[in-house]
C-alpha cells in the first residue's frame, strides 16, 4: 500500500479491540515520528506520555465522556505541553543544539536572544496555546505513522485537560494536557464507521494555486 492508500484505510476508529496489543516495535515508530517532527525553532514544547496502565486509563475514561477506545486501546498517547516559555527551557533547547552540532554560531546566538527577549515575558496562556499548537504538529505526524504501521488511532479532545493533568501529575512537571491519542486495532464487527465511506471535501474545493 502506498502512503495515500493507507491514510484512505485509516479512520477514528470507533470500537478497538480490547484483546490485541499494538506491538513495541510499531509504537516506538510512531513515537519516533513524533520526535523527529518539525516545531516551532526546533524547541520540541510538548512531551508524549504513554499510557499502558489499565486502572489509569479507567480513570481518564471517566473524565473523557467514557469513550471506550481509552481502555481499549493499549497504548494511550497524551500529547501535554509545556505550560510557559521559560528562560531555561529555551537556553536547554539552544545548549542541546550547540552539543549535538558542536558549534555555536553567531545568528544562532542572536536568534536565542530575541527568543529569550520575547516568549519568557509574554502571558503564560499565550504562551501555552502557542506550545499546545506545536503539540498538533506532532499528533498530524503521529495519525500518519500510525496509517503507515497500519496502527488504529482516534485523535481526541473530548476529555477534562485539568481533571487529567491532576490524574498524571502533569502541573508538577510544568506540563498541561492537549489532546490524547489511542492505540490499538480496530474491533470489525462492532465499530460502524469501519466501512463507511471517507467523505472530504474535493480537491478542487480545498487546494487552490496562485501561479
């Protein structure tokens, strides 16, 4: 299947079944995907918390209209990003570049100022809606990696953000809940948007050129 073939095969799957497990192997791709993803000047400011635990997830369903797919599902993605811009946060994400190139450069010093002059002393809600959008970034990646292990996934903003930030600990970890992302195989028989058709909108409706 080509990748066009496979993001026609994948849905938000409904119904997962309970009994299957999304083997390491797909989901560390899937995880990788995510990592490797593009972000705002490469400042990564989320971080992917897998939920395998049955009694945690049981706890997220209650606070996410009990949608099955959370307990279902093996693996659970929670997307949580940061809740502010903090000088160190940024100086970590420029020292790693720095580490990683072994090389500092002069236009990537400048730009480090200008960050540093700019995000740490702006609103923290700006900030964390602009963090909690690099966070979409990543979960587009991961909907397409798993379309490409051939992984179910139902992308989900259905849930209590402050009642699971509490349920993981996340506020002690600077962190604030964004969307969540199940894993698993999709149950046939009982899922009935499996074979429904894919409705979107037409090409010509939704991609225009200016030449």
């Amino acid at each position: 299947m080509s990748l066009i073939d496979k993001l026609q095969w994948r849905y938000a799957t409904k119904k997962m079944d309970a009994t299957q497990s999304v083997p390491e192997s797909k989901v560390d791709q899937i995880l990788e995907a995510i990592r490797l993803t593009a972000s705002s000047s490469g400042l990564q400011p989320y971080e992917v918390i897998v939920v395998t635990n049955k009694a945690i997830r049981e706890k997220i369903k209650l606070i996410a209209w009990d949608q099955t797919q959370i307990v279902d599902c093996s693996h659970l993605l929670v997307f949580a990003a940061w809740d502010n811009y903090t000088s160190k946060r940024i100086n970590d994400a420029f020292d790693m570049t720095e580490k990683i190139r072994s090389f500092k450069s002069e236009a990537g010093d400048i730009y480090r100022q200008k960050l540093l002059s700019t995000y740490p002393i702006r609103d923290a809600e700006l900030n964390y809606t602009h963090a909690a959008k690099q966070a979409y970034i990543g979960l587009g990646t991961a909907l397409i990696a798993a379309a490409y292990e051939q992984v179910d996934c139902t992308p989900m903003e259905g849930f209590d953000p402050v009642a699971l930030d509490e349920i993981l600990s996340l506020k002690e970890k600077g962190l604030r809940s964004v969307v969540i992302l199940p894993l698993g195989y999709r149950k046939a028989d009982e899922d009935w948007l499996m074979n429904l058709k894919k409705v979107r909108r037409a090409k010509e409706n939704f991609v225009s050129r200016i030449d």
